[in-house]
C-alpha cells in the first residue's frame, strides 16, 4: 500500500509521499487513545535503525518510520548522490519487526506508515547545498553545533535541526480533537550523540510538544558483535581491507575511556588515545593492506554545553563527558562515541 504504487516497491505497511497524504491516513488512524511513537531515518537501515524501530513498538500504540535523505545537512563536497539508497531491502525490514507491546495487552506491534517524503515537499522553497545559497526557513541551534562533529562539518547541524523540525511538524495532525496530537515519543541513537542532544535542547528552546524534550529518547549505539564496530549505513562504503581497521576508533575511544576512569588528566587521555591510532596505522602498513587511516578528531566535551574538556580535567571535575572521535578510512568517515560518567543523564 503506498501513496504512489506505480513508483513505489509493495509494502505491507502504507507508504505516503506527500505531508497532504500523510496526513490524510494519520487523521483516520490516530484516535485519541493512540500513543505514536516516531523514528526519523536516512534509509539504507541497519541494525542500528531496527533497535530503535524496536523500542518504539514496545512503547507505543503506532510507529511511524520517516525515510528521507536530506540535502540540507550535506556539504557540497560530501557524498549526498551516492549515499546509500536501498527502499525495496528497507520497506521488507520494516514489515519483518513485530514486537509485543510493553502493557498489560502484550498486543503485538508492527510499523504502522512510512513517511517518505519528496525533497520538494519538505523544502518547498527550494533547496541547495551551498548554505550561503539557500532560501527560505531554516533552524540553528546557536552554540551547540560548532564543536566535535561540527568542527568539520559547520554546517551540518543546522541542516539536521531544520529537517527534523519540519519531520516533527509533518507528523503533527491538522485539527484539536485529538488528545494525544503530536507523536508522544522520538528515538535516535547515541551514535549520534551531538545531533541527539542538540535535537533534544531544540525541543525544549522552541517549547516544542511534539515531542516534549523528555520524550525524546536517547538509545546506546548499536555496534557489530564480532568488533564493536558502531553500525552505520556509510559503513557498505568500505573495503574489505578498510573493515578490517575500522574499529580502530571504538580501540581508541577505549584507551581513552580507560585512562580517564584510572583518573588521568584528559590530555594524557587523548594522547593514549591518539596512540592507538597510530600503532593501529602501522600494523597496517606493515600487514600490506592497501587502506588509508586519517584521524579527523578525537576529542572531551562537557556533555552539558559541549564547551571542550581543559586539558587538565580529571573524572572528578566533571560530572558527564562526551568523548568521540572521526576516523577517515579510506573515504568513508566512521564516527563513535563513549559517555563518561553519569550517563543516565543522557540515554533512555
């Protein structure tokens, strides 16, 4: 069933193109005794998506799965036209998820639309990748989206805040009588954490109720069983030679975990950690593997304004860290993160 079953793979589950057709379902399906759970995604779904899909069935009455490519959180220089694209494998793992239900029915849960949108609808004024070209509206969250990741990719962040905005507001019904209106409650990774909390202070500065801050959760990151490699759709990018140094991030990230927990400075830290990397280069190299390593960050944000760690902090001066890091192998850019200290603060 879809909103244009000429272009679309059959689904078992309804597939709408459009915000008006979306919309249209969503007003016969949504009564006023419906908690809808929400999860906004690129495509090319792993493992990683599933686990959120999961949760979002067991916690709530319907699940909407939003599959769009964004254009706006794509640099020029970046890889917006070979980004993974894979509807047909997508929409058969979406149908394979039934989940019981965490309450008392135990009714058994299954996705229940895919918002899959045109670029057209969500960018009605058009959209380009130079942000010094754009036209219409757009939404920065002001401090937060400069540092870690944003180093690199400045204007990222401000291309994920306005897709989501307008994603959270797609979702959202036309009229009042509904009680429980808006989606109730939103998942996204760890994997991605600057952008989960960014979207999480967003919520709360633009007094959003769809969905309030604390309902929007955070789940750990999904990771591959044999390495601890962290799940990502870019990860089809990579060789079989660069698979095999991939997790050199999740390595360094750990040494640096464990130097901090042994109350290490962060500088002594980052320093163990950036070793990895390089033993890891040379193994390598002296194995013959045809594969680049290039380091892009690693990196000890506070986990409350993201204000970079003094070099001299130690796990006692601060209550929740993010510590997280860029890995270039080859040309696919592998990112992953650890929490330090509480972070119940953070995941959900």
């Amino acid at each position: 069933m879809s909103s244009n079953t000429t272009e679309l793979p059959e689904s078992s589950i309804p597939i709408f193109t459009t915000v008006a057709a979306y919309r249209a379902w969503r007003k016969k399906a949504f009564d006023a005794n419906k908690t809808v759970g929400y999860v906004a995604t690129m495509g090319a779904l792993h493992e990683g998506h599933l686990s959120l899909v999961r949760r979002s069935l067991a916690e709530n009455d319907l699940t909407v799965v939003s599959i769009f490519v964004n254009p706006a959180q794509f640099a020029p220089h970046e890889d917006l036209a070979t980004y993974p694209r894979t509807l047909p494998r997508d929409l058969e793992l979406l149908a394979a998820e039934h989940v019981a239900s965490n309450n008392a029915s135990l009714k058994v849960h299954t996705p229940s639309a895919v918002f899959l949108p045109m670029v057209s609808e969500m960018y009605p004024s058009g959209i380009v990748q130079n942000v010094a070209e754009q036209k219409g509206t757009f939404v920065e969250v002001k401090g937060y989206g400069q540092q870690m990741e944003g180093v690199s990719r400045p204007t990222f962040f401000r291309g994920v805040a306005t897709v989501v905005t307008k994603l959270f507001n797609a979702i959202e019904p036309q009229d009042s009588k509904f009680l429980i209106p808006q989606p109730t409650n939103a998942y996204f990774g760890q994997k991605d954490i600057q952008q989960a909390l960014l979207l999480k202070r967003m919520c709360r500065d633009l007094l959003l109720s769809h969905p309030e801050p604390q309902n929007l959760h955070i789940i750990p990151t999904a990771r591959d069983s044999s390495d601890g490699l962290a799940l990502s759709s870019r990860n089809a990018y990579l060789s079989a030679e660069g698979r095999k140094v991939a997790p050199t991030l999740r390595q360094a990230l750990q040494a640096a975990e464990a130097a901090w927990n042994s109350g290490l400075p962060k500088s002594e830290c980052i320093a163990r950690a950036k070793a990895v990397v390089e033993c890891r280069t040379a193994e390598a190299q002296a194995a013959g593997l045809d594969v680049t390593i290039r380091l892009d960050y690693l990196e000890m944000n506070d986990g409350h304004t993201f204000d970079v760690l003094d070099a001299g902090l130690r796990k006692d001066d601060v209550d929740l860290v993010i510590l997280s890091g860029a890995l270039n192998v080859d040309k696919t850019r592998l990112i992953d993160n650890i929490l330090l200290g509480d972070s119940g603060k953070v995941l959900s």
